[in-house]
C-alpha cells in the first residue's frame, strides 16, 4: 500500500494497493483518488486488515493522508526532529529540503504495579544499525514490546524521482547489501515490462542464480547469527566461515562480493565461463558437507534446543492477518514463497519445494532455513546445468521506448521474502514515483508480538530468527 502525487499531471493525491491474485498469478492493483484541494482523509483499513498499520502511518508522514480511526497514528518515519507539516513525497518537497523542526512521540509501554520498562538502543553494541526497543517488564517476562524504527531513512524513493531506469540502478542496488540482487531484480522487472523486449534465456539463468547464490549466503550466515543469541561459539564461527566462502564466490561471478552491477535492464552485464561454474560446484560440495555438520551440531545440544522450542511463537493466523512473508510466514505455516506462487524469471522450470514449518517458534524458523539452504543448492546445481546446455552469447537486450505514465511492478523472492517495486515513469521516461516493497517490512511489526510471554534474555534469540534489515525498511 503506497501513495503518489500526482498534481504534475493535473490530478491530485492517490493511494495504490497491491492483492495478491493467486488465480492470475499476478498483482491486482486497487487505487483512489483524492482531488488537489483536498480533503485527505479516509476510513482506515487497519481495523478490517491489520498488516495495514505501518502502511498508513507512513502515508500520512509522507503525504499527509489522514486515516480516520487509525488506531496508532503516531509518526513512522519522521522522528521528532521533523515539523508536522513536513511530507516528503508531496512534488512540492524538494530533494534537498533542508528541513527542521519537532514532533511529539511517545513509546507505548504497560504501567501498573510490580511493571517495568526496559529500554534498548537505538545505539547497540556491534556494527547494527540503530532501532529503539522498549520492553514493559513484569519480573523478567516481556508483557509488550513497542519498536520505533526508521533512524536511518535515506528518502531514496524520493531521491529516484527524475532519474532514468538506468541512472537508478547504482542506488537501487545499494538499497541493502544483503538483497542488492533481490531489490536489483525486482526493480527491472518493473522496467522490463514497460518494453516490447524480452530478456534474454541466458540472462534469465544467471539473474537466477544471482538470486540464489544471494539466498545461500544469508541464510548459512544467519543460522550462525541465530545461535549468537544464546552465544553458541562453535556454530556462529562454522557460519561466518561458509558464509565468507559463500562471498568469496560472490566476487568470483560479478567481481564484488554483494553481487552489485550484475543485474541490469534488459538482462545482465557479465557472463560465467566453465571456470567459474566449476568453482561454484566445488565451493557447494564443501558448504553442503560443512553445513551439515553445523547443523548436526546445532541439534545435538539439548540445552540450545530447549531454548529455542516454543520461544518467539507467532502463530498461523497472526502470520496471515500481518501478511508475514518469507522464512517467517513460512514458519509459521503459511506456504507463501513468489517462486513459486508468481512464477517470475525461468522459476517454473525448476524443481524446488517450499519449506513450510507450523510451529511458529525460533526452531522453526531456523529448520526452514535449514530446509531452504538445501533446495538453494539444488537450484543452483540446476542453474550450472543449464548454463552448460545454453549455448545462446547474448546476455542483455536494448529495451527501446518504454511506456510511460504507466505503472509496473516486478518481484522477487530475497532470503527475508518477497521483494516489491513499483515503478512510474514521466512522459520523458523519468522516474516520476518509485514505491519499494522490502520483504523485512511486513515482517517488523511481528517482532513485538513474537516476544510476548517470553524472557527478556531470549529477546536477542527471537530477533534474530528473524534477521530483519534495518537498511530494508531506511528507504
């Protein structure tokens, strides 16, 4: 759910929906308009469909459309150091506003006798980036948890607005380290469909391996980030180790270890030869090996799994009234995955599963990781073995004239789920507005309900089997 300004173009405001269209396969797109004069309100949606809550926030931050009976308006986006009537997205907001002022906000926290509040961060120990947690304590229980989040936003959605495609991909694809493939990807299916061209097989199956080479390394890393929640040694060390093998192979097939520059509209910049396919056969055979192992490990100490079994519980229709997506909804039973459920790219000619768990907790969380690595080394060994068989040299495509004044939208599946962008170009084919979906969002505001009931020392543990990015949501 996104807004645009459209006065440019002699409308008014307008707020888009996205559903998701399981007979079609695609995106329906529901939109309303609201005229230049205003008024901009609305009856919110968050009370019939909760996974609308930080949707509405943040169209009120950043145009001002008010949802009447919105039940937490309080700002998402703009902090305190804001004014109140600062709306970033609005045209009239220039790129380089300098703009200073102050908002209220106010953490929302238990009281009663024997209650306590816990504050965390926003700075915290280590390289992450800044979030607030605030826990309300009864002994060492967390009642509630309230995350203001956001300290970072970089405006890049505004930032894109007069580019061309081309001129936007270095900032797409910095958009996170983590998901510069998934974010690539989806932005130039957007593009792509503003074309007449289509991309090439060959750039399909390496686009495709890309994505899945992106899938490996994050989730090897994070089964050992997970167990550094409960200080596991031994295992958080094999996982940064696979990992950083992982990288390595990063920087073999695009020259940098985030996989950056590889993804471009109308196909892709680089080959791989027979060499580096062979090297990224090997470099699996001892990720598999070792990672099983690591695994072994990680199941073989009953105390690690004591304290991950029924902690960090979200349960089936919580996953689905918050429209979860990725490792969480998955876990949570909800076999939600766009490779499968979309069908983008060559997916539907490969042979995967989708890994579904029930239990909702960290070890599910952590087995459909498990479960994921396994079907990613399989589509990768798939991958090389089309590779072989392609004969095809041409790797991108000249798109000519796009379509302009026409909205689009690509998707991709990252390690967290699915990654959205929707995209409108100017009748000089410029980014006129550029909405990105990353899949951490949905997944955020799951968090505070996961802690409930739970220990204040297990707050690290479930956080972590998640592996939000901050950087997704500091758009």
């Amino acid at each position: 759910m996104f807004g645009a300004d459209e006065t440019l173009r002699g409308g008014g405001l307008a707020i888009y929906c996205l559903f998701y269209n399981a007979e079609k396969r695609s995106l329906d797109v529901l939109k309303t308009e609201f005229p230049a004069e205003g008024p901009f309100s609305y009856p919110c949606l968050t009370t019939l469909l909760p996974a609308a809550a930080w949707y509405e926030r943040e169209l009120h931050d950043m145009f001002g459309l008010v949802p009447e009976g919105h039940p937490d308006l309080r700002p998402l986006v703009l902090h305190e150091s804001f004014p109140p009537d600062f709306h970033p997205l609005l045209k009239q907001t220039p790129v380089d506003c300098q703009c200073h002022g102050h908002r209220e906000y106010e953490m929302m926290t238990s009281t009663g006798e024997g209650l306590f509040e816990v504050p965390v961060g926003p700075i915290h120990a280590g390289i992450i980036e800044p979030g607030h947690f605030r826990f309300s304590q009864a002994g060492e229980a967390m009642l509630q948890l309230d995350a203001k989040l956001f300290f970072t936003h970089r405006g890049i959605e505004k930032a894109l607005e007069g580019k061309t495609p081309w001129e936007a991909m270095p900032v797409i694809e910095r958009i996170c380290g983590a998901c510069s493939v998934a974010n690539s990807l989806s932005f130039c299916q957007a593009v792509e469909k503003l074309s007449e061209a289509q991309v090439p097989y060959r750039a399909w199956l390496l686009r495709t391996l890309a994505l899945e080479l992106e899938r490996l390394y994050n989730h090897v890393g994070d089964t050992g980030n997970i167990c550094a929640g409960v200080g596991f040694s031994p295992v958080i060390s094999m996982g940064a180790r696979l990992k950083e093998y992982l990288m390595q192979l990063n920087e073999l097939l695009a020259g940098n270890r985030f996989l950056r520059g590889l993804i471009v509209p109308g196909g892709v910049a680089m080959d791989a030869d027979d060499k580096i396919l062979e090297e990224i056969e090997d470099v699996l055979k001892e990720v598999e090996k070792v990672y099983a192992d690591m695994v072994h490990i990680m199941w073989e100490q009953a105390n690690f799994v004591n304290r991950i079994r029924t902690t960090g519980i979200v349960r089936e229709n919580t996953a689905f009234d918050l429209a979860m997506v990725g490792v969480g909804a998955r876990a949570s039973g909800i076999a939600r995955d766009s490779r499968k459920d979309m069908g983008f790219g060559i997916y539907d000619e490969l042979a995967f599963d989708v890994v579904v768990e029930h239990t909702g907790d960290v070890e599910a969380r952590i087995k459909v990781r498990v479960g994921e690595v396994a079907q990613s080394i399989s589509l990768v060994r798939q991958l090389i073995a089309k590779l072989r068989r392609n004969a095809d040299t041409e790797l991108q495509v000249d798109l000519g004239q796009l379509r302009t004044l026409e909205g689009s939208w690509g998707i991709s599946e990252s390690a967290r789920g699915d990654n959205i962008h929707w995209l409108l170009l100017d009748e000089n084919g410029r980014i006129d507005r550029c909405f990105i979906r990353s899949a951490s969002y949905p997944n955020w505001p799951a968090l505070t309900v996961a802690v409930q009931g739970d220990i204040i020392p297990d707050f690290p543990l479930i956080n972590k089997s998640f592996e939000l990015c901050y950087a997704c949501i500091d758009r």
